[in-house]
C-alpha cells in the first residue's frame, strides 16, 4: 500500500500547541509520511525562534520557508505572503505531497491553500467555518473555499462551512 505524503504547515506557537499532537500521530502512521513545513512566526527572533519547540520534539522539518520581509504594515504582509507563494510552489514540486494540512485563518495558511490549490494538491483545513474577524475572518473563508476536507470546531462553524456550499460529506466535525 502506497503511504499518503501529508504536508503540514507550521507557522506559530499559537497553533503548534494543538497540532504537536496531529504531527506525531502522522509520523508514527504506517500509511502516512509526514513532510513538515515550518515558516512564518516559527522562523523570527522577535517571536521567540518557536522552532526550537519543533526541533525538541524531534519532529523532521522537510522545509523552512523565511517568508517575512521588514515591518508590520499591509505591504509589508502582502509582500511576504508573496514570498511564500513562490517558496511554497518550488517545496511542493520537490516534496510532492498528496495532502496538504493547514489550520486556522492567519495569511500563511492562505498563502499554502492557494499554493496548493493551483497546484492541484488537495487541502484539509484545521478550524475551517470558525469565526475571527478583521481580515482573519476573510482569510478563513478563503481558506474554506479553496479546501477539499473540513475539520471544524464545533457543529456551528460545521454548518457555517455547509452554508457555504461546501458538501456535507467534506465536513468533519472534530471539535476543538
């Protein structure tokens, strides 16, 4: 049986707490590999150079991706998310996942869902239908609308993905 390569896309400690678990599970699997991308926060002094978590846990990182480029500013993060789109492209193509895990609502999940997307590598999204707000919230969305496999939090943010036109048997209710 041909083992399923699932490339998950770390960006920030915020959300590596929830997916150490998933990523140890996907190593330890008979029928999955594990392809980890690390990028974004994970990468940056400023916030604590959280990759070091990653490293202790002995997790394999199959790519980093230093995607920011200077400041905080609107151009600032659409110039990096840019950055990310063409680095994302180059890793796929080397990497050839099957599956390509993301989470949440922040722009470097964005930025790999349409990488993928384009790429025609199917996309699962962690917290698809929640809702956050300010440009998060369209970036969620977006994110839902570019997915082929839903994991919402709670029966809500499930229905909120169905109400989107996604169909029911994509949808995976898995909670928080």
């Amino acid at each position: 049986m041909k083992r399923r390569r699932v490339a998950v896309i770390a960006s920030s400690r915020a959300t590596y707490g929830y997916k150490r678990k998933l990523i140890g599970m996907i190593q330890k699997s008979s029928k999955l590999d594990l392809q980890l991308i690390v990028t974004g926060m994970h990468l940056l002094q400023e916030y604590g150079y959280s990759v070091r978590e990653i490293e202790a846990d002995n997790y394999p990182i199959a790519a980093r991706i230093d995607m920011m480029v200077g400041g905080d500013t609107p151009s600032a993060w659409a110039t990096s998310l840019g950055v990310e789109i063409q680095a994302l492209s180059q890793v796929f193509s080397m990497l050839h996942p099957d599956l390509v895990l993301v989470t949440g609502d922040r722009g470097e999940m964005f930025a790999a869902a349409i990488t993928a997307a384009y790429m025609n590598i199917p996309v699962a999204h962690i917290q698809a239908g929640d809702v956050s707000g300010h440009i998060d919230g369209s970036a969620r969305h977006a994110i839902t609308k570019l997915s082929h496999i839903h994991f919402p939090s709670c029966e809500d943010s499930a229905k909120r993905v169905e109400r989107m036109g996604e169909e029911q048997w994509r949808i995976f209710n898995v909670g928080a």
